[in-house]
C-alpha cells in the first residue's frame, strides 16, 4: 500500500463508511502526461474508490462525489490526478 492509499483510507473514515475499497489504478496510466506531475513516477495518481456511508442516505450522486471531493482537496493538490468513485448509502446496496 502506497502512502497516498493510507492516507485516502483513513480521510475517508470521517464518511464512517460500511464498506471500503479503494484500488490504486495508476499503472494503467503510466505513459500520461498527467502521471508526470507533482506525484510524477509515484505510482499514487489514479484511483477507483468504492464507498458504503449512511451520510448518503438522501444525498444525491453528486453532492456524494463532492463530500469525497471536498475531503481529498490535499491529495488533489500533491498530485492525485483521477479519482472514480462509486458512492452508495447502505440502503442501496445489494
């Protein structure tokens, strides 16, 4: 585990979520220019996050991407570049 996924899991414990998974995907990405910048040959700059919360509960898809958006401001900054996220509220899940 890079230090950015330690990092991205425990900002995410502030959603107290249910379930949890986040998968480096930066590899596939290598040969992008975006993989170049601040985390540049890291590894660390593209991820696919799935995340179960009850703070979901009656938010839509968009003000849940902005709730994960809003707390990974400092990653974004230092270099994470994608991040896809799947957020669903307990209720949804099958």
């Amino acid at each position: 585990m890079t230090n950015r996924e330690s990092r991205i899991l425990e900002i995410m414990q502030q959603l107290k979520p249910t379930k949890l998974e986040l998968k480096n995907d930066s590899a596939k990405h290598a040969g992008h220019v975006e993989h170049l910048g601040s985390a540049g040959f890291t590894g660390e700059t593209h991820y696919k996050l799935v995340i179960e919360s009850p703070l979901f509960e009656g938010q839509s898809r968009i003000d849940r991407q902005r709730m994960v958006m809003n707390l990974l401001k400092e990653e974004f900054a230092t270099g994470l570049h994608a991040f896809e996220i799947k957020a669903k509220a307990p209720s949804e899940m099958v």
